[in-house]
C-alpha cells in the first residue's frame, strides 16, 4: 500500500482505523485502495468547482421528426424490421440502481407491480417484449443488462430463480459498471466502514466504457450486431422493439436516434436537446431564456422543447468510438453513509458529500448530428418513488377497464 500516495493526495485519513482491523479486514481495505485513481477523483473535485460557461449564441437546433406520415413510417418499418430479422439490432438496459427511493433494498428492476392483475417485476415486463418480439420476428435479440457492484448479485439470483423468465438464458448478458470514491466537502474520501471505501456508480454514462471493459463490444461485433438500444430499468411504457424508430435513424443517416418528449411547462427544469458548436448537446436549465424556449422554425414548431426520456440508439461504430473516450463527470450532492473520527457509522438526514457520474448525453458531442424522433406520453412513465408506483398500476388498470 503505497503511503506516500496517500499522503501526496491528503487521503491519510482512509487508514485512521488501520491498527484496529483484523488481518481480512486489513486486506480489504488494501483492496479498496488499490482500486482508487488518486489523481482521477482529485481532478473531479477540483474542476466540478469551475463552471463550464454556456455561450447561447453557439446553439441551434437539431433534425427532428414525428407526426410522420404513412409513406415514409412504411419505409421507416421496413428498414427496421429487417434489421431486427437479421438479428443487428440489440437492447442495454441501464439497471445498476436499488429502490431505496422506493423504500426497498432490492435491484430496483426486480421491483413488481400489478399489471392488468398479475404481479409482475419491470424485468419480466420487458422480457415479456423480447418473447413477443421472437414470436413477430422469429430471432432472439439479445439483451444486455449493466448492474453495479452493489445489486449484482442479487440481480443474477432474481433471474436464476426465475429461470430467466423463459428467455434463452445466453441471450441474456450482465456486465457491472465501474465505481468511483465518494468525497466529503473538503474533498476526503469516506469510508463506509472502517474497513471499506464508500464506492458509488459512475452514472448511466459509464456504459460504455464498462461494455468495453468487458469485451462486450467485441462479442457484438463477433455477433455482427450494427445498431444498439441505451435505456433505463424504470421506465416501464418503453418500447424495447421499436421498428419504426430503428429504421428512420437508419434510412436517414444518423449515428444516434432518441426518443425525446415535447416539454409543455416551459417553466420546468428539463435540459433541453440542441447542437452546441454545431454537435448534439443539451441546453443546461439555467440557460433556457424565454427567447430560446419559444423559439420556433418556419413552420411555427418548437425547436428547442425536446427533452431527454434516456431512450438511445446507436451504431456500432459510434458505440466502439466513445467506449474508448473518457468525457466528462457531473457532480451530484447526495446523502451517503459514513464512517466519522469516532469510528461510528451515520446515517445522514440530508446530503453530506459528492459523487461523480457520468451521464450518457454527454457523450453526444463526439458525434457529427443525431436524430430527434418525438413520442407521446404513452411511452414515458418512470418510477422514481412511491407515488409513481401508483401511477403505473392506475395505467394499466384503466386500460383493461
């Protein structure tokens, strides 16, 4: 264990309890050390203290499609139909999360719900579409899902015990996303125990390293996959099977298509999709004037109303160019447990320290253009806390009413 490493980054503090552990304890703590990029997280912590200036007169907007009429959905259709038979088309979701907004320590995709009567989890909901989709398609697409360090194995054993819901089980792939320390105010990484670093997920964003990592890019390219779907666990009206949109981002030359929702309020805090410097990006919500958010084409439609619902597709080859790019972290303060100069463990009432994620949007401006393909609210219906469970089981019962 290199001390002096330590000292350089004033992160001594991680071995206050060191002369206490026991011997397996020791060799955790080492573990956990070993794993840290001291001058990575000192760079997050001094530079997410530097503002990044939004210069408004660089933004227009980007290509964006809906209301499409019933020639061009056809061809659209057809584009994507074949892709999906041909088996170049497949599905990431983003399910590193744990439903403690919910209440709940479990994997927050094993969460169930009622759903037109029957008790079901957000993962067999969607595997629910892959069987529908063999039966339409006649291929089995496979389906990747990124889990974290924290819910992994409880992950794998849902599906196990479940007996993967009667999907082919080597159709089904996890791979875990990395981690970063956790930091204090002052910039101190704390300890979740005396022997144990406080670890969090590096963000949605992190998903493409993490295929790269674990030579998953390398198997779709062996698989001779083309296109990709990046979205969340939570978001239980998501179309996972989509050839319509597939094939719009394709026959019109896109490297990247995604679902975006109008925002109505133009008072809410939602980024908002742009160009930035002439490469996709996003309008921070401070920034978003009334001139910008009124801001229409000729044609007297909104242009810069499109916000992000996490519903992204990709090619291959844009996916193998970002896995190998280390863009940028945001900075999120939240409340995490830890351990304080007496040894004791807290649990915080309210945010106490900083994590770095990051966000898959921000790996946008590595691209020349993308498509904005805009959907109703029929598709978006997140569960982010308790009262949206009852959202989602209110859906569905009105819809077998």
């Amino acid at each position: 264990m290199n001390r002096f490493l330590l000292n350089y980054y004033h992160q001594s503090h991680l071995l206050k309890f060191y002369k206490t552990l026991n011997k397996m304890q020791k060799q955790e703590l080492k573990n956990d050390i070993k794993k840290i990029d001291f001058k990575l997280i000192n760079s997050l912590y001094v530079n997410s203290y530097k503002d990044d200036l939004f210069d408004v007169s660089k933004v227009s907007n980007l290509k964006c499609i809906y209301d499409i009429n019933d020639k061009d959905r056809k061809s659209f259709c057809q584009t994507g139909k074949n892709i999906i038979i041909n088996n170049e088309y497949a599905i990431v979701i983003m399910a590193g999360g744990n439903a403690s907004r919910l209440g709940l320590d479990i994997p927050k995709g094993t969460l169930e719900l009622n759903i037109k009567g029957k008790m079901k989890s957000l993962f067999e909901t969607y595997i629910d579409q892959l069987k529908s989709a063999h039966k339409k398609y006649g291929v089995y697409i496979s389906l990747y899902i990124m889990v974290s360090t924290l819910n992994r194995e409880k992950t794998i054993d849902f599906f196990e015990n479940h007996k993967y819901f009667d999907y082919p089980k080597d159709k089904i792939i996890f791979f875990t996303q990395g981690n970063l320390p956790i930091l204090d105010v002052k910039g101190k990484i704390i300890l979740s125990e005396k022997h144990h670093v406080a670890f969090g997920p590096r963000g949605n964003g992190d998903v493409f390293n993490s295929l790269e990592n674990n030579g998953l890019i390398k198997k779709m390219k062996q698989d001779k996959i083309k296109y990709i779907l990046f979205t969340t666990v939570d978001n239980i009206l998501t179309k996972l099977v989509d050839p319509c949109f597939i094939g719009s981002t394709v026959d019109l030359g896109y490297d990247i298509g995604t679902k975006t929702l109008l925002k109505e309020d133009e008072q809410s805090k939602n980024y908002v999709f742009c160009k930035y410097n002439g490469h996709p990006s996003m309008i921070p919500s401070q920034y978003i004037t009334p001139e910008v958010t009124n801001a229409k084409d000729d044609d007297g439609n909104y242009i810069f109303r499109d916000i992000n619902i996490t519903y992204h597709m990709i090619s291959l080859s844009f996916l193998d160019k970002i896995s190998k790019i280390e863009f940028g972290y945001n900075r999120t303060y939240k409340k995490n447990k830890y351990v304080d100069d007496d040894g004791i463990i807290i649990e915080p009432s309210s945010p106490n320290s900083f994590k770095f994620e990051k966000l898959i949007f921000n790996s946008f401006k590595y691209a020349d253009d993308m498509l904005l393909y805009r959907v109703k609210n029929d598709e978006f219906l997140p569960i982010k806390n308790k009262e949206d469970i009852k959202k989602v089981e209110e859906y569905f019962q009105n819809r077998t009413s």
